[in-house]
C-alpha cells in the first residue's frame, strides 16, 4: 500500500470504505448464500471428513493428513 492510504488496520474510529460509503456492504443481501453456508456446517461431522477424505485422495495426496484420519 502507498504512505497516502486513508486504510490503516490499527487505526481508531470509523473506517472508510471506497466511495465514502462507511459500510462494505450496503444494500440488500442475497440470503442464498447463507442457506448454503448453514447447511454445510448442519452435515454430521461424519459426513465433512469422508469430504475432506475424498478431496484429498482427488488431489492425489494419500498420505495429507486429511486422507489419513480415521472416519468415524
């Protein structure tokens, strides 16, 4: 980032996003998206390792701890 930037990450107050506007969002939001995102977390954690164990096995990485860990 240029020494000119308005954007300081430890600094104090109200930020400002581009535009003026003092919000990154602003307007309505599409609730799709969260349905999706709470479905994910509601699968039974049975459901996200045998997930994580086939992405890994995809990915051709069979000794990644994700495709090593005990399902169950």
């Amino acid at each position: 980032m240029s020494q000119n930037s308005q954007w300081n990450a430890y600094s104090a107050g109200n930020k400002v996003y581009g535009g003026g506007r003092p919000m990154p969002t602003v307007g309505p939001v599409d609730p799709i998206g969260y349905a999706e995102r709470d479905a994910k977390k509601k699968r039974p954690l049975w459901q996200n390792a045998a997930q994580r164990r086939l992405m890994a096995m995809k990915k051709n990485k069979p000794m990644s701890a994700d495709a090593l860990r005990p399902i169950g």
